[in-house]
C-alpha cells in the first residue's frame, strides 16, 4: 500500500477522474472509420512503467497492428515501411511533445520467387533460411515549440523478430525472436516483433451492449466472478519496446529524485504518420501527416463520440479540452449503464473527469501546475515499482498502477467500470460501490519478467482463439484508499 505517499484524498481524485474518463472497455482496436481500413497504421494500447528490474528507467510497450491471426500467412509482414511510428513524450505540460522516438522500417525478399515466409528451419534470426526480413532504424528526436531541433539514430538496421510461423519451421522460436532484443547507447534497449496481444477483455460482451451481466451464463453476476471470454486471447500484435534511461525524457535531462521531484512526471502518446501528396499547378507537393494516435486506454473508442473519431486520431493532445472536453464532462458509458442496469451513477458534471485525466492530479501525475489538458498517459518516474501489484492499481491503492502510468497486468477494464459506476467518489457526490466487470482477470500467457516484458505469440500452426475464465467466487471490491 502507498496512499500515505500521497494522501488519500489525492488518490481518491486521482482515480475517480482519471480512471472514470479513460471509457470502459477494451483498447483501441479498430476504434475509428479511417484508421479501421489502414491496420499498419492502428496503434493498439499503450503501456509505460518502470520495471521492477530496471530502476531509474523508463520502460514503454506500444503496440500497431490490431486483431492479427498468427496463421495469416504467406506474408507475414505487418509493419509499412511507408510509415513512421512514434512514441512522443511530453515533459513540460503542454501538450506538445518535447522529445520523440521514431522508428522506420525496411523490408527485404531474399528469394522473391519463393511463396514461402521462411524455409525451414530458422535457427536464429540472422538465419539466411529466413526470406522475408524486416529491419528498422530508430531515432531519438528533440522538439521545441512543436519542431524539431535534433535527430539523432541511435540505432541501425535492427532486426524485427519473424513471425512465430510454425515449430517445423522454427523449431525453437523464443531463442529466434531473443535476437530480436539491442541494446542501445546509454544503457537502454530495444525490440519490435510479434507478440501475444498483452490486452485481455470480453470484447463480445462489451460490444453486445454492454452485457456484463451475461444472461447465457447464468451464476455470474455483474462479471465479477469469471466467465468471461477473453476475445483479444490468441491474437498477435506488433510491440514496439523500449527502455531507455529517465534521464533521457526529463525536462532538465537528469534522473528523478524521487516522486514529489519537478522533473518525475512525463506524459506518453503514440502516433503515426503517412506521407499525403498534393498537386498544384503541376507541382507535387508531399507532407507527412497524422493519421491515428493513443493515449489512455480507450478514449477515442468509448468515450469520443463516431463523429469526432477522426478528428481525435489527426489531432494534437494541447487541443483535447476544445475538441473532446464536452465528452469528458458527460462521459456516454455512465448513460448506457444506468440504462441496462438502473445503478444511479452520476451522469453530468463530471470536472473531476476533466481535471484527472487531462491535467493530472497535483502531487502525482501533473506534469507542470499550468499543464494543458491533454490525452497523454501520465507517468510519474519516480514512483518505485510496487512490492506487491495489485491489477485494480490506484484503485486498490497500488500507486504505482493505473492510471499512473499503465503495466501490463493492470485490469483497466474493470478499473474503469468500478470507477465509472462511482467507486471512489463520495456518498454525497453520487459515489457507488459496485463491482463491476467483464470476467476476465488475467492475461491468457503469463508476462515476462525480463525485457520486452510481453508475452511470446502463438505459432501460426497452432493458433487458437478465445479463452474462458474459469468460475470463481466474487471478487471483493478493494477497500477506498
């Protein structure tokens, strides 16, 4: 427990706002018109934490390319080379991004007259067996007023990890996809490849109208005993991780002193890029543009409504409060589930919403005292990772989970649901203890403990989907910080 680091009351408004606007369910899979015809491009959750191995640094898995079929062969390749992906790190309070990660990619047949992604077998990833090989370049960026001031690569040709094709032909795929993993100058390291999809929710319940309550499996409650169907189970994605020292993100470029330092707190959002060409007057003109973007888990798929979708992926977060402000205040889930359920959850005025998730709460995720407010996921450096982790995070008064910062196996979905029903909200501002949630606990693979942390893929020749939670006695709701 660390609420006496903080205080109860600030981490009581630190969850009851920033957990309540972050939507309800899922991560941005497929979430906008656009973005939905353009996979290569889709950035799927985001996660930034320090490792309990690596002190004093910050780790950050971003994932692109949603909803992928390990079997999808012939061409396994996902990853544009077309593209830039971005991790963008804001350290001033802004909105705007002070430093930059960038990745782009390369693709290379070696046999173009082959059908096949690999022949067997493929030993290591260096392996000349293997015909489809995608490398990258990464750059570190600096920014002011929104424009770059350096570039620096910091690291070249680096191998994205192959495919998981099929043990015949990789018969010992985790030592393969190891080759993947560089380190990179000052002491960080680096690995893009596919992955089992870190993100477990009940995507068919959520979507089926919010059917938490589950009337085809009766004996379950509100989906806080089990029974869910973790349908992101066996699916891949691509990770982009990367860990690089504190110092490297902070507004004065020195480490963190501790959590209560001016420089503990940065804010992290994804993005992409395509290039958009226009002709005038016979001249081509190209630009590189916006074409999706990731902060907290689900904002743009819940809480933006269809119509400013787009809007939000080409959008810049220093505009959030004037585009989606509106959304935040009056967050749609609470309706939809007063509706089904008739719990009572205040609907409106919800300018905790605003102040927590937007500008972060003083003493633990605001970035600066006159912060903008901005869809960043807000981590605060300094805070040591916990002893004990609890998947409700700052919910259960683990302050070192969701939404400062998100791990992997921080439950947001039923943090969100818990929050949004009124969890830690006072008695007298609509408060509710409901425990709420989707039924699913736990990720389908264990993480790793070592970098990149996520879990290996399923092989494309025993690739399976979905996963029940097995029954069990309800969960109690974690008591209020």
């Amino acid at each position: 427990m660390r609420t006496a680091l903080f205080g109860a009351a600030t981490v009581a408004a630190l969850a009851a706002g920033a957990l309540a606007t972050t939507g309800v369910f899922g991560s941005s899979h497929r979430e906008a018109p656009r973005i939905m015809l353009d996979p290569s491009a889709d950035n799927t959750d985001l996660y930034a934490f320090t490792a309990p191995d690596a002190p004093g640094k910050l780790t950050v898995i971003s994932n692109w390319v949603p909803l992928q079929n390990p079997a999808g062969g012939p061409y396994f390749g996902k990853l544009d080379p077309e593209a830039r992906y971005y991790v963008k790190i804001d350290n001033t309070g802004d909105g705007v991004e002070d430093v930059a990660y960038r990745w782009q990619f390369r693709n290379t047949f070696r046999n173009p007259n082959s059908f096949l992604y690999a022949v067997p077998p493929v030993n290591s990833i260096g392996d000349s067996n293997l015909n489809f090989v995608q490398t990258y370049d990464l750059y570190r960026e600096r920014y002011r007023g929104g424009r770059v001031t350096d570039s620096d690569r910091i690291a070249r040709n680096v191998p994205v990890a192959p495919d998981n094709v099929g043990p015949k032909t990789m018969p010992n795929y985790a030592a393969v996809a190891a080759g993947a993993t560089q380190p990179l100058p000052g002491g960080g390291k680096t690995f893009v490849g596919p992955v089992d999809d870190p993100f477990f929710v009940d995507l068919g319940s959520i979507f089926d109208g919010i059917n938490i309550d589950k009337p085809g499996r009766p004996g379950i409650g509100l989906g806080n005993q089990g029974g869910g169907k973790d349908d992101v189970s066996g699916f891949t994605v691509h990770s982009f991780a990367l860990q690089v020292p504190a110092a490297e993100v902070t507004r004065d470029g020195r480490p963190v002193s501790g959590p209560t330092g001016a420089n503990a707190v940065v804010g992290l959002w994804t993005t992409t890029e395509r290039k958009a060409i226009k002709v005038q007057r016979g001249r081509v003109h190209d630009r590189w543009v916006q074409v999706s973007r990731l902060g907290n888990p689900l904002i743009n798929e819940v809480v933006i409504p269809i119509g400013k979708k787009d809007l939000y992926n080409a959008s810049a977060p220093r505009d959030d409060a004037k585009n989606f402000g509106a959304a935040a205040l009056a967050p749609e889930p609470a309706r939809i589930l007063n509706q089904l359920f008739n719990l009572g959850i205040k609907e409106t005025g919800r300018t905790d919403i605003v102040q927590a998730l937007l500008t972060g709460v003083p003493g633990l995720t605001q970035i600066a005292k006159n912060a903008v407010p901005a869809d960043t996921l807000k981590l605060n450096l300094g805070v040591p990772p916990a002893a004990n982790p609890n998947r409700f995070g700052v919910l259960a008064g683990d302050t070192a989970g969701f939404p400062n910062g998100r791990r992997l196996a921080d439950d947001v979905t039923d943090i969100e649901l818990r929050v949004i029903a009124g969890a830690l909200l006072k008695p007298e501002q609509g408060g509710k203890q409901i425990p709420l949630g989707d039924g699913i606990d736990v990720n389908d693979k264990p993480f790793r403990t070592t970098f990149p942390y996520v879990a290996l893929p399923d092989s494309g020749f025993d690739a399976k989907f979905g996963r029940v939670e097995p029954a069990h006695a309800p969960v109690p709701q974690p008591p209020t910080p």
